[in-house]
C-alpha cells in the first residue's frame, strides 16, 4: 500500500494535479508516519504557493528540528514571504564550514599517509593539516543528501544577507555553499550575474573547488573524471570574459565539439559575451539573435542582446523588442530595461531614465538597470547625479570594474583628475585587461601632462586590444588621443603615422584631419597641412579649430614662397653690381691707348671718364647689347641667397 500512495502522489505531481497530490500525501502520511512523506506533503503545499500552510504542517510534525531537508524548506517558506530575519533564525548566521573540502583533498589524503610512515615529519606538518583531516573525516561521516541541503541552506542565508545589502554576508555564504556541494549551481550563479567577485578572484574560486567530489555518488565509476571535467568546463563557461581567454575558449571548443552542445543557448550566450567584450559587436549580436529565435523569452540572454543592438544603432529592433515584452511579461525588470534601452538610444533621456529606474525597483539587484540609469544623467551632462547612481552600482556589484572605470569618467568630465585616478586605479587593480581602463588612465595622465605615462598607458591599451582580437574600429580614440600624446612631446613622425592610421581605419571625421593638419604644421610641410585641413573643413565647414590652423598653414605657405624668391629691388641692385664688375675686368683686360698731348688746360671729363671729343672711344667704353656675357637667367637660388 505504501508503494502504490507514494507512485500515486509521484504520479499526480508530474501532472501537477496537487489536490491529489496533497490528498494521497496525507493519506500516505498517517500510514507510514515517515519524516521523508511528510517533508514530500510539505513540498507539495509549496508548490502551490501555500508557504504558511506549509510552513504550519512542518512546526507541527516538529521536523524542522530533526530533518535538513525540512529545515531547508522551511526557511525557503519565509524567504518566498519575504522574512529574511525568521528564515535567518531557522538557519543560523553560521555555516557548516567542517564539510567543506577543496581541490586537493585526494594529494592531501597521499601526503598524510606518507607522514604516518615517518614520525618526525608526521610531528611537523600535523600542526597545519590536522583540521583539514578532521574535516574531511567528519564529511564522510555525514549522507550525501544531508549535505547537499546543508548547502542549499548556505544558498539561503547568503540570499537573505543579500536582501539585506549585507553584500560581503552574501558572498562567503554563497561560495561556501558551492565548496561544500559543488553541484550547487544556484550558489554559484548568484556569485556570477551578480558580480560579487572580482575576474582574478572567480578563477581562482573555480581552480579551488573540488569537481572530483563529483564522482563518488553522482556518476559511474566508469567516467568519475570525464563528469568533473564536464562540470567544470559548464562552470567556466560563467566566468569573466577579461581574463584567461585561452581556457575559456578551450572549454567553449570541447563543449561544442565533444559533447554536442555547439547550438546550446548558454554556450551561444557565453561566445556572445566574450565577443561584446572584445567590442565585435555584430558578431554578438548574431549569437544572441540566434538565442533568442530559439527561445523568445531567454531573459538571461537579453541584456548582452540589448546592449548589441544598442551599440549598432539597431532602434526599430529595439522598439519592436520591448513592444512584444511589454505585451507578454510586464512583470520582468528585463522588459523595462529594453523599453529604457530604445529610449535611450532615440535620445528621450527623461523617459529613458523613467523606465530604467522602474527596472532597478521591480529588482534592486539588476545591474543592467542601474547602469542604464546612470548613464541617462552622464548623457545629459548631470555629472553629481550620475556619480550618484555609479557609487550605487559600485555598492551593490562589487565585483565588476565597470561602475569603478564609469566614476572615473565622470570625474575626469569634471576635471577632478586625483579622484578620477584613483577610481580609474581601482578598476585596473580588478580588471587588468580591458582596454578601455588604460585609455581613460592614459587621459588622466594626458591631463596632468605627463606624456611619458600617456604614451605607454595608450600603448599598452592597443596591444591588450590586439591579444584579445578586439575590433579594430573601437579603439580608434586610443590610437588619436596615443597621437596627440606623441605630438605633445614632439615625436611628430609617429604621432603622423599614428592619425593616418585612424583614418585608414575609418575614423574619418574633421577633429583627425584636423589633428593631422596641426602635426604637419609642427612639420613645416605647409601643402600637406593645406590639403588635410581642407578635408576637414569638407566634413565640417564651421569648424574654427581647422579654420583657425588652416589660416596658419596658408601664411606659412605664402611666407615660405616668397623668401624663395628675392625682392625686385634687390634683384636690380644684383643685376647692376654684377655689370659694373664685368666693366671693371674689361678696362683691365683691354690694351691702353696713348693719352692725347696735354694742351695746358684741365681736360674735362664727362661721368664716362671720357675727354670731352672723345667720340671714337665712346661706343668701345660701352660693350653692345649683343656681346653681353650676363644673363640674370642664370643666377640660381644659392646665388641670391
């Protein structure tokens, strides 16, 4: 009889037929008296939503006391009523820490039985081992099941401590819950999409976990390994995408590949978060597209969705998007932030930040929203505001650099550059690798003028860029502003290749040609200033910093054309200086005439030097038109110069 109630109510619940459900369960109840019937009646009233009847049943059965798993479900009755504090005192503010065991319990295990062979270094490194040993012994003492609810009752307290904004609560109750079960999934999901742990640090959780645990009651002796393995890789998959690109994309090509899981949305979602990092926005967009005909509502692919298409200018995709959410899930934070998102990108900041904040109350924990929020007072220039909501985002997702790098920004706009540093600081001690953190450290240094550090911060940007594949065309502003920073410390042939690179690049806009014009002043190359100045006033016609350089390169062109050439006066003075020379070297050369027998009078001479009469000497004085040996068409610039 206890079979046939218990495979009646199994029955009614895969139908979800609860009425009979809770009708065979009391039945079966009564006639075995069994704490795990009573805990399986008690679940199915927390099926329906019936959590005080639930919670009722399980005070009077006292089983909260005696069973974990009874103890779990009540505590998770009070969380689903929104007493955090009534579930904390079921659970207790401590976790079971002694069930705890890591990655190296098997080597652990090996090196104490080398120490029982030798006495003396038994002695030694008891002192440091002996409660890592007493831990795993009282593990393997305790059920398997007893253990995992004790893990799903860490997830609880670290959700409570998260309802309460006890953040860094939250985060030891959650890793603890997936040290003690590595299953736990639930645990380790609230450590990833909410960020509570840096990129380094979510490595190095992971290397820390014992999946080989995995294999002594979940898997066939078979393949204990090839299940670790797997579960491990799924887990990588979750990581960050800014660090250790290799073993994720190892992971993503064995999943894909060995296990057949290529066109799963979380493995088609993890690939389009690593390429919106790498900022290859259209390929994201693809993958995510991809999820979503598959599954419409896939609300955990929709933020990286929503930001693609964001990026690419894609607002009737947005509109019609958040139409068809707002119609079919008006209870979703995820649908506000895609209404919020098509506002925000048509440029209706007001209702934009309306529907962002309504995001933010529906889920306090959604970083999206609050980002979106933000970013609504930083496009209007409302910087205090916007430092506002960034410091709350900072607050509630300590693990991600972003809100960090964003206060930065904002504090570079307001010129508060000491401040902005250290946010800025802060990001690249959390996150190394993201390109965009090294440009907004290499401005600051730009502003303080240290162009040394500019150089090497914009640099550095550049190549993390190209390690990680990201799109040429993103870092455009890095490759200008690594321009400006040659061009301030007069290195002008690099700052020259720099800004025609950007332009080849695309990045075709007035302020490079005009920049490009500028280092070609500092050149002297006048022409090549005029022509690219001339480009970009084509693209901006009112632009006064080209309009003002492009004066200065004409003067320089003008002035640099007329010392080429000498004045025309100076030209006539050349001109007569080089024919009284030639006259000179004549009256020298030719053969002299005997002198006419003075007459007693002064002869009087004429300004040719001529006796006055002396008419057969005149024309020989002045050599003919015809036998002149000068030509100003022959005098060459070094002359003149």
């Amino acid at each position: 009889m206890e079979k046939f109630l218990r495979d009646w109510r199994q029955d009614a619940l895969n139908k979800h037929q609860y009425e009979s459900a809770v009708f065979v369960g009391d039945k079966l109840l009564a006639l075995t008296n069994n704490d795990k019937d009573a805990f399986w009646l008690a679940q199915v009233h927390f099926s329906t939503g019936n959590y005080t009847r639930a919670l009722g049943f399980l005070s009077r059965q006292d089983l909260i006391a005696r069973n974990p798993s009874c103890k779990y479900l009540a505590a998770h009755c009070y969380v689903k009523q929104s007493r955090y504090e009534e579930a904390l005192g079921i659970l207790g503010d401590k976790n079971p820490v002694h069930l705890i065991t890591s990655s190296d319990k098997s080597r652990r295990k090996l090196q104490h039985m080398d120490t029982a062979r030798n006495g003396v270094t038994r002695a030694v490194r008891s002192l440091h081992r002996s409660e890592r040993v007493d831990r795993s012994e009282e593990r393997d003492k305790e059920d398997m099941s007893n253990i995992r609810f004790e893990a799903a009752m860490c997830y609880l307290r670290g959700l409570c401590y998260a309802k309460q904004n006890a953040f860094d609560r939250a985060k030891e109750c959650y890793k603890d819950a997936v040290r003690i079960d590595v299953l736990c999934f639930e645990a380790f999901d609230q450590l990833m999409k909410n960020s509570l742990m840096s990129p380094t640090e979510e490595w190095t959780f992971l290397d820390s976990l014992d999946f080989d645990s995995i294999s002594a009651s979940d898997s066939p002796a078979s393949t204990p390994q090839e299940a670790a393995h797997f579960t491990k890789m799924l887990y990588t998959t979750r990581l960050s995408k800014y660090s250790r690109p290799e073993d994720f994309n190892v992971a993503i090509e064995t999943l894909s590949t060995h296990y057949n899981l290529s066109s799963n949305p979380s493995i088609l979602l993890a690939k389009a978060e690593l390429l919106f990092t790498n900022c290859r926005f259209k390929d994201a967009l693809a993958l995510t597209t991809q999820v979503i005909e598959t599954d419409s509502y896939n609300f955990s692919a929709m933020p990286v969705h929503l930001a693609a298409l964001f990026q690419l200018k894609a607002t009737n995709s947005l509109f019609l998007l958040s139409h068809e959410l707002a119609d079919t899930h008006p209870e979703e934070a995820c649908t506000w932030l895609a209404v919020g998102t098509y506002y925000l990108g048509i440029g209706r900041i007001a209702e934009a930040r309306s529907y962002f904040s309504k995001a933010s109350v529906m889920d306090p924990h959604f970083g999206p929203a609050w980002i979106g929020f933000a970013h609504t007072f930083a496009a209007e220039g409302e910087h205090d505001q916007a430092i506002s909501a960034y410091s709350t985002a900072a607050r509630l997702f300590q693990g991600t650099h972003l809100p960090q790098l964003f206060l930065g920004m904002q504090n570079l706009s307001l010129g508060n550059l000491s401040l902005a540093k250290e946010y800025l600081n802060t990001a690249y001690s959390m996150c190394e690798n993201d390109p965009l953190v090294l440009n907004e450290l290499g401005v600051a240094y730009y502003n303080e003028e240290a162009w040394e550090e500019a150089i090497r911060t914009f640099e550095l940007a550049l190549s993390i860029a190209q390690d990680i594949d990201a799109a040429p065309p993103s870092w455009l502003d890095t490759r200008t502003n690594l321009g400006h920073a040659y061009r301030r410390r007069r290195r002008y042939k690099e700052a020259l290749r720099e800004f025609n690179q950007v332009l080849r690049l695309g990045g075709k806009d007035a302020a490079t040609f005009a920049a490009k014009g500028l280092v070609l002043l500092d050149l002297e190359e006048y022409y090549e200033a005029t022509v690219a100045l001339h480009q970009a006033l084509a693209i901006s016609p009112q632009d006064p910093m080209a309009t003002e350089l492009l004066q200065r390169a004409l003067e320089g062109f003008e002035s640099r054309s007329v010392m080429s050439q000498p004045e025309e006066h100076e030209l006539d003075n050349l001109i007569a200086g080089r024919m009284a020379a030639a006259n000179a070297r004549r009256e020298r050369t030719r053969p002299r005439r005997a002198a006419p027998p003075s007459q007693g009078s002064a002869s009087v001479r004429d300004d040719t030097g001529l006796d006055e009469g002396d008419d057969r000497d005149l024309d020989d004085s002045v050599p003919a038109a015809d036998s002149m040996q000068w030509d100003s068409t022959q005098v060459d610039d070094s002359e003149l110069g």
